[in-house]
C-alpha cells in the first residue's frame, strides 16, 4: 500500500500536540509502515517542504509573519489541511493575553527589542486558510488523534463532535459538580470527546477543548449566576482558552 504523505507543522504553541502523536510510543512503529511523515520539524531533521502532501496536520495559532507563509504553503500543497488542538481551532492559551493590548504586553516581555516586533496577536488558523477538519483539544485525546489517522487512510476527514463535555458525563454516571458541588465547571459550554476526563476525578472542567457548537452560553450564565459565580469570572474563565467568548 501507498504511504500517505504527511506534514506535521508547529506555529505557535507549546507543542504538547504534537508530542501526544509522538506519545502514541505503542503504535509508532504501525503508523510509520502506513504514513510517510516527510515534513515534522519537531521529530526529524529540517526538510524541504515538498510539493505535495495528502494531509498537513498543523499544531498551534498564527503570530508571526514566517507562520502565515508556512500556513499559506501547506495549505497549498495539501489535499487536507487539519487544525491539531484547540490553539489552531481557536486560539488557545497561546491567545490568552489578546485583550491586554499588544504593544502593553510587548514592552512588558521585550523591552525595545525588536523581535516582538515581528508578532502580532495570535489567530487561529481558519481565520486565513480553509481548514478541513479539527481535532481540538489541550491536547488532544490519544484515541482521537489514533482516530483521525485511520480515517485519513481511508480518505475520510474526522467526524466533528457537537456535544458538550456535559453529555460524556452523563454517560458516565458521574455527579454533577456544577449543580451537586456548587463548583464552577464549565463542561456545559465545551466540546465534549474527552470523555469528561477532568469531571470523572472530581475537578471541574476548565474548557480546554474550546466551545460547544451552539454553545447556550445566555441560559448558562444563568445557571452559574444562581450558583453565585458572577459573569465575568465566567467568561475570564471561558477566554483562558479561547478569546472568541464575549460578555
Ligand atoms: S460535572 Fe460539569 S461536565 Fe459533568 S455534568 Fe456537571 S457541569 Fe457537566
Ligand atoms: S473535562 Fe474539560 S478541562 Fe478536562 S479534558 Fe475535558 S474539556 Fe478539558
């Protein structure tokens, strides 16, 4: 069979993405008989881009000018091109600061150094390339990311998920923390496929996978309201890892 050729690019981030497909130790030696991983700066030696990929699986939102052109370039060059972790779907704690005023912030980290001068606030990656698919997460579950290269094998995209963390909660049997516990979770607003990870050991959801599709954020303000969490914290909550949430 035909290797798939693959692409594994990081903008900006921490890398933790890219490390869970590295983490995936048990399966390693299966996924490189099937895919051909020609462009990973992170796990191989600095390579050429090709001119072709099957798919581009890029880790991370935009902040510098050399990330827009490397975006742009593996957008070209790939028949799918897939959001890795919630930086890339929506920015992400990469993002966190955008509402403090970039040349504030600037100064406070840089100085006069001129290398901040070539940032700017991050963006997630939709907002310049068509994306195909997501798979969001901090990082992503290792099934999911497993999940994801199987489908491309078969040329399939991954199935996005339009339920709440709330829902795999349920499932699991778990007690409310939210409404038994008076604690500020906020799996009702996030994107579920975690398997209601954090809930399962009793912490609260921190919205590390960005928000629900159809988020009712009006009606869960007012849950939380009468819980006494005010809407600000909320939100400030919510933004830690996506800046897209408004009062
Ligand atoms: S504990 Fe959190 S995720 Fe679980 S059902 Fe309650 S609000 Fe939803
Ligand atoms: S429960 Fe919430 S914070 Fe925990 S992994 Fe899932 S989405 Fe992230």
């Amino acid at each position: 069979m035909k290797k798939l050729r693959i692409a594994i690019a990081g903008l900006t981030a921490c890398s933790g993405c890219q490390l869970s497909l590295l983490n995936c130790e048990d399966e390693l030696p299966v996924l490189l008989e099937m895919f051909d991983f020609q462009f990973f700066p992170m796990a191989t030696s600095p390579a050429l881009l090709a001119d072709e990929y099957d798919a581009a699986l890029v880790e991370g939102c935009i902040s510098m000018p050399h990330e827009k052109e490397l975006l742009q370039e593996l957008r070209r060059r790939s028949r799918y091109l897939i959001a890795l972790g919630t930086c890339a779907a929506c920015g992400g704690v990469a993002a966190l600061r955008n509402g403090d005023g970039r040349e504030l912030l600037r100064q406070q980290v840089y100085g006069h150094s001129p290398v901040a001068d070539e940032t700017f606030d991050p963006i997630p990656l939709q907002s310049l390339v068509k994306v195909d698919a997501v798979v969001t997460g901090c990082p992503p579950e290792k099934e999911e990311l497993l999940r994801m290269l199987a489908g491309l094998l078969r040329g399939a995209l991954p199935v996005g998920i339009d339920y709440p963390v709330c829902t795999e909660c349920r499932m699991r049997e778990n007690l409310c923390l939210l409404t038994e516990r008076d604690a500020l979770c906020l799996g009702p607003l996030t994107l579920g496929g975690c398997g209601a990870r954090c809930p399962s050991l009793s912490v609260p959801c921190e919205g590390c996978r960005g928000p629900v599709p159809e988020a009712n954020l009006v009606e869960a303000l007012e849950v939380y309201a009468q819980k006494g969490f005010d809407r600000t914290a909320v939100i400030g909550r919510l933004r830690r890892f996506c800046p897209e949430w408004k009062l």
